[in-house]
C-alpha cells in the first residue's frame, strides 16, 4: 500500500500524552479532514477519504508535536507490514529528524 506523507502543523511540543485518540468512523468528512493535521502518513492522501486511512499520530489535541508520540509512530511504523523498506526508512529518518530538532533527550528507548 501506498501511503502520503506530509508534515503535520503545530504551535509548540509537549513530553508526554495522555492517551491517543482516533476520530470515529461517522462519515464527518470536515472533522476528520482536521484531525488529519496531527498524522504524518494516510493511505489515501491529504485530507485522507476516511479516518482509518491515517497513520502515526505525532501532534497531540492542544496541536503540541508531542514526544510521546513521536516514539509511538517509530514503534508503530516498524509495525506497517504493508509500507515498503524504502519509504519506511524515509519515515523513520523523518521522525528522527523531528525528535532531533524540538527536543533535547531525543533518543528512542
């Protein structure tokens, strides 16, 4: 599968998050197309045709790139069987170059 990346927007960072949440399935194109700004990948481009198109949520809901999370999208990228070696590794250099950039312990554990 094919998926789009972009880079999501953002107006400050943050080390940890409470819990991620996904925007239901209800059909809300509008809402979705916005929660779409806190995913790197969708498998149907920007704005994605369906939530469960996105992929690697790396801003929280107070729109903070958010470490946690960034460490969440490299576990769950090593997970997408379905993403072929060479654009992972483009991901995966992209995710680190964020980690790198806003924040000072950046190294994954």
């Amino acid at each position: 599968m094919a998926y789009e990346m972009h880079d999501p927007v953002w107006t400050g960072t943050a080390y940890t998050h409470d819990g991620v949440q996904r925007v239901g399935d209800d059909g809300n194109t509008e809402r979705f197309s916005a929660v779409a700004d806190h995913y790197l990948l969708s498998a149907s481009g920007f704005p994605p045709e369906w939530p469960t198109d996105l992929e690697l949520k790396i801003v929280d809901e107070e729109m903070n790139l958010n470490r946690e999370l960034l460490r969440s999208a490299r576990t769950r990228l090593e997970q997408l069987d379905d993403l072929d070696p060479e654009p992972k590794a483009v991901v995966d250099d992209r995710l680190t170059t964020l980690l790198a950039e806003h924040f000072e312990d950046a190294g994954f554990e």
